[in-house]
C-alpha cells in the first residue's frame, strides 16, 4: 500500500468514526440562519510584533467576512440539505465540483478556528494531552516542529498547514490547497479534525514578512495559543 493509498483508507476509517457536531460553539448557524463572523476576541494589535494590526484588520474585517458573505450566498444555490448545519459538518458534506460552497465554508470554518488558536493567552507550551501526542506521534516536540515547518512552507501558492487527529489517535501534519480542510472527506486524501492550523496565504503575512514565509511560520510558534489547540484536541476526542 504507498502512503496516498494508506492516507485514503485511513480517512475513510477516519470519516467513519469522525462525530461532527451539527452546532459548534461560535461557528455555527442555526436553522436556516446566515453564519455570521465570529467575534475576534482581542485587538487587532494584540498579536504584535508578529502579525501586525494592519494585517489582522483586513485578514478579519475583509477576507472572512467575504467568505461569510460568500458562504450564505452560495448556500442558496445548494439543496435544503446544506442548510441550517454546524460549518463542520458542513464541510465534511462538500463535494470537489462545488466550488463556491467549498472555497466559502472553508474559509469561513479555517479561519474561525485560526483566530483561537492564535488569540492571546493560554499555554505557552503544548499541554498534557497535546504533549502526550505529539511525542507519541513525532518523538518529540522538535521533530513535530520541523515537520510542520517544513510543510508549511512547502505549500505551493496559497493554502494551510494541518496537525489532525485521526482515528488512530495519533496525530499528523497535512496540507491543503486555497480554503480546503481536512474534514472535507470527499475533496481531500487526509480526513482527520484539526487541532493547529496556519494560514500560508501571503494575506497573512506578506505586509510584515513579505516573501519570508519561513520567518512568518517561525514566529507563529510563538504566538500558538497552546490552550486552544489542547480544547480542541478535547473535542476531536470526543467523538
Ligand atoms: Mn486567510
């Protein structure tokens, strides 16, 4: 079996097992209701000098809300069967030719969750059960490390850099293109829920980093908001 063959069996056995909430906390729409942004939480300058004011103003105010504005817009093209579902569950629901569906629920649920998972506060260092994982999975926090560096930085163009949970309980970094994510079963070969997550589209770091994404992923480390990424671990293990 080569590892694209093993990657799928393991995302079917995943999406299986995978239990999406239909309402999640602060992503969720209800009912047929519109998603709407979720509230920041922090100052636009709060995560400075690593991502500048600047920089989370229009990546918050302009980019989400597009892809809020975009998702209910497209929700009206798509069957009663798309409506009214927590993102995630909606996203695990996307097919690969729906495009304007995919590209907007996947920008609204990656960035929802990116906002958590780098907001001021919380644990500076990953914690218990993150901690156990990651040494289970990696060996240990630095070989974690630069393999999530380096498929960061290896993204081709615009895209995001995963750590997942699978069913296994073992974690593992993956990468999509543009806004897709791994609870899309039907559009990528990795299924698993998210835990950690960065935006490597230049919208995110380009007016402080320019073509430096490197620096740009060497310094989100400092800003990983270590809490976040252990109560998301809770709730992938959950199911
Ligand atoms: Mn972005």
């Amino acid at each position: 079996m080569n590892k694209r063959d093993f990657l799928k069996t393991t995302g079917a056995l995943a999406l299986g097992a995978l239990v999406l909430p239909r309402k999640a906390l602060s992503v969720s729409s209800t009912h047929g209701e519109a998603y709407t942004l979720p509230s920041l939480g922090y100052a636009f300058n709060a995560l400075e000098p690593t991502i500048d004011a600047q920089t989370m103003e229009i990546h918050y105010s302009k980019h989400h809300q597009a892809y809020v504005t975009n998702l209910n817009k497209a929700l009206a093209d798509v069957g009663t069967e798309y409506h009214g579902l927590s993102i995630e569950r909606l996203c695990s629901m996307v097919s690969p030719d729906q495009l304007a569906l995919r590209n907007n629920a996947g920008g609204h649920y990656n960035h929802s969750m990116f906002w958590k998972w780098i907001a001021p506060g919380g644990a500076r260092e990953p914690m218990e059960s993150t901690s156990e994982l990651i040494q289970l999975s990696f060996g240990g926090f630095e070989a974690f490390r630069k393999i999530f560096t380096d498929t960061a930085k290896n993204r081709f163009g615009s895209g995001w850099a995963w750590v997942i949970r699978q069913e296994n309980n073992k974690l593992a970094v993956v990468s999509t293109p543009n806004q897709d994510n791994p609870l899309m079963a039907s559009v990528v070969d990795a299924v698993g829920v998210p835990i950690l997550g960065i935006d490597v589209w230049e919208h995110a770091y380009y007016l402080n980093y320019q073509n430096k994404r490197t620096d740009y992923i060497d310094a989100f480390f400092g800003i990983i908001n270590w809490t976040a990424v252990e109560d998301s671990l809770r709730k992938a293990t959950r199911g």
